[in-house]
C-alpha cells in the first residue's frame, strides 16, 4: 500500500455561487474557500491553473489577436463571398475548424468561431500548442512540465476524451496504485450552465453524478493509498445572460471602418480594439464611453488584474461589459446563450472555488493561479513518501501508460445554442469560451 495519492478534479464552471448553498461534496471535501478567478475565458484561465502564473506571465490570454503579419489565415479569405447563411452556420464552421487546425498543426484546442472571413487574414491565434501538454505554455513550464522534470508517476485526463473515458483510465492508474499524482479534469457542467443558466432544475442532478463519481474513486483510492488528498475546485463561475447587447451595429454606425482605421475582436463579454490613426481612437473611446451596459478598462485595472501586456499584444482598448450582458452578434458566436463567464472578476458569478479534504488550506491560496501550488507541494510529497514503499508495481494488462501525457485536444462542445463560445475550453467552448 501506497502512503498518499493527491487527487485534483478540476469541474469547469462549477463557481462559487453554484455550490455555496448546495451540499456538494460536504462529507468528502467539507473545507470549502472562494477563490478569486483570472480575467479573461477558460483560455486564460486554465493556463493559470496549470503554470501558477497569470496571464502577464504566461502570455495565453485571449484567443485571435490582431497580426495580419503572421495571420495563418490567409487562405480562408476566399471564403467571403460565401453567403452569410452558410459561413455561420455552425455545422461549416466546426467542419472548416477541425480542417484548418490540422492544416495548420495547432497542438490545442481550436476553433474558428464566428471570426467573418473577410477580416480573419487580419488576425492571428494565440493558442498553438495546447497548455495542458508538456511545452505547451506560450512562456514558461506547466504542471506536466515540472511533473516530468521530477519524474513523479501521474495522471492527467485528455481532454479529447469524455468525461467517462476520463474518468474509467483515471480509476485504472487509481486501481494499480500507480501513481503518485492525479489531475481529473470534467468540462461537461461548463456546457450545460452556458446551455441552460445558473439555476436551472438540471444542475443539481449534474452535481450529484459527479458526487458519486467521486465517491466512487476514492473508495477505490483507499484501497491502495493509507491517504487521498482531495482538491475539487474550478476556474470560473457562470452569469445568466439577460440582456443582449449589438455593439458591434453600434461601432458600425460610426464613421471608421474596420479594417482601414481600426481592427476588433468582439469576445462575448468584451470588444478589444487596436487602432490606426488617432482619429479612430478617439471616435470609439467615445462612442464607448456613452455605452452604460460596460466600461473600458483602465491600464491600472488591467495590470491589478495581471491582464496589462504592454506591447498591446491582445488589444489597445478593452471594453468590458457588466454581468449579465452579452455580446450578440459577436466573434464568438452569432446567436444569444443562456449563460456565460469572462466579466470581471470581481463580479458575483465570477468566483471559482475550492473544497478539500484537508484542513488547512494556506492562507495564501485565495486565487486559482494558487492552485499550482498546491499540486505542486502534494506531488512532491506523495513522490517522496510513496518512494518508501517501493516503486509502483507493473500493469498487469494496462493499455494506459502510467504517464499520461497531457490531452491534444479538448473536447468538442456540446453547444445547443449555436454559440459556439465558451471562448475556450472546449465544452461549449466547446466550451472553451
Ligand atoms: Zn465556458
């Protein structure tokens, strides 16, 4: 028997607010914190969680940026005179997805969304490797970095497979006591909060599945570990969308054109500019000071937040809406979806949270970025106390090596709506948004 197994299950979208009044894994993981979540769509966070760095650091932040130079897209600018009732459909644009990201030997999760194709030669992707793979970071190591570098035996789900899949090769390394680190990751609460809103009948039977899930897997953990240590946590909560907002019809209206004076991406909770003459700096500033569902946000915000980059890499200007309001039409997704994450966060539905077997949690752990700590600490100490008790025994018949390399892909999304947008983890972002 092995001394210790960490176990960190990583529930996309399972916030605060969603679990604070609700049982949720009480017996289990009893020690429940709010963490304060990182600006920006699961392609931010979730890097953060797996670097311990935030976006300033580690440079994936937001999906397309303005870069005609190094835009990969080129080709798909033929695609224009298509009629707008076929180039969004979403059907087209998964399809085109899928084939330009293995033309273009993208290592993560891609996806076009509703990006026009008469503007996307002007933009590039941000995400080229995919950061839940060793050197997938756009800078510095991640998790799967340091566990290699360590040599410590573990486990990370693939987020090409689902969340079954996920979770049978997990119970198997679990099984074999193989392994001196586990990281689960369950995207598909993501999907459904974007498909049906934070209070709906359908999210409490969601939560009790993962209960028993859970139950489950550390009934088989105790088996052959004296001690699991549980982490259960998340990267951001889940805003009902109440109101919709055409921002891009009202930038449209004013007197500067996309493409010659100024260049967009409109996220689904915030529009980021770059600019080519004064004027047109000054003619949106103004158009978007007068827009009272949102607020451009100042340098000194973005840098408290981790979020100033000062090439202006991911945009000039950015205009964030307040809770509760959608960008639609926007880049993300041509239709309205019930519910969406990427505000603020230090707005209600933002937080992320944390529930752990342990008693103490540092006190210093009070954002997901933290959360790296963590597994960084327990992997150590598993790896050295788990030493003692010999090396993990061999598969007798396993098809899953031992280390398990981080997922290519992410999931593809369940998306209902025909938002595509979770701007990035792959549920509906495929969730990804
Ligand atoms: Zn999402």
């Amino acid at each position: 028997m092995k001394a210790i197994l960490p176990l960190f299950i990583f529930i996309d979208a399972c916030g605060w607010e969603i679990i604070k009044d609700d049982p949720f894994c009480q017996t289990v993981a009893p020690n429940r914190r709010r963490l304060e979540s990182v600006f920006g769509y699961s392609s931010a966070c979730v890097p953060s969680i797996l670097s311990g760095r935030w976006p300033d650091e580690h440079r994936n932040w937001c999906y397309f940026v303005y870069d005609p130079k190094h835009s990969p897209f080129r080709m798909l600018k033929a695609l224009r005179w298509l009629p707008k009732a076929i180039s969004s459909r979403r059907i087209v644009r998964r399809w085109l997805s899928k084939l330009v990201k293995v033309q273009l030997k993208f290592r993560g999760y891609f996806d076009l969304y509703n990006i026009p194709f008469e503007h996307i030669s002007l933009f590039d992707f941000t995400e080229k490797k995919s950061p839940l793979r060793p050197r997938g970071m756009n800078r510095g190591p991640n998790i799967v970095d340091f566990l290699e570098e360590s040599e410590i035996a573990y486990h990370v789900s693939d987020p090409a497979r689902t969340e079954t899949e996920n979770f049978d090769a997990m119970l198997d390394d679990v099984k074999g006591g193989r392994i001196d680190f586990g990281f689960v990751y369950w995207p598909d609460l993501d999907g459904l909060l974007h498909r049906v809103g934070n209070q709906s009948p359908e999210i409490s039977p969601k939560l009790r599945g993962y209960e028993e899930r859970l139950r489950w897997l550390l009934d088989v953990a105790h088996e052959q570990y004296q001690e699991v240590r549980l982490y259960i946590f998340s990267d951001h909560g889940m805003a009902n969308c109440d109101k919709l907002i055409d921002l891009k019809a009202s930038i449209e209206k004013l007197p500067v054109r996309m493409g010659k004076d100024y260049a967009v991406v409109y996220d689904s909770t915030m529009a980021r500019f770059w600019f080519f003459n004064e004027a047109a700096h000054r003619t949106v500033t103004e158009a978007l000071r007068k827009i009272p569902d949102g607020a451009v946000m100042p340098d000194e915000e973005l840098e408290r937040l981790h979020c100033l980059f000062p090439d202006r890499y991911f945009g000039e200007l950015i205009f964030l809406l307040h809770e509760g309001v959608l960008i639609v039409p926007s880049h993300m997704g041509e239709r309205p979806i019930r519910a969406m994450h990427g505000y603020h966060p230090n707005e209600k539905h933002s937080y992320a949270a944390l529930l752990s077997n342990q008693p103490e949690i540092p006190e210093e752990v009070t954002a997901i970025p933290h959360i790296y700590n963590l597994m960084v600490r327990d992997a150590v100490l598993a790896h050295e106390r788990n030493g003692a008790s010999g090396p993990p025994s061999a598969p007798e018949e396993d098809p899953i090596p031992v280390r398990r390399r981080m997922p290519q892909t992410k999931p593809e999304p369940e998306t209902v709506t025909g938002f595509s947008a979770c701007v990035r983890v792959p549920s509906l972002e495929g969730k990804n948004l």
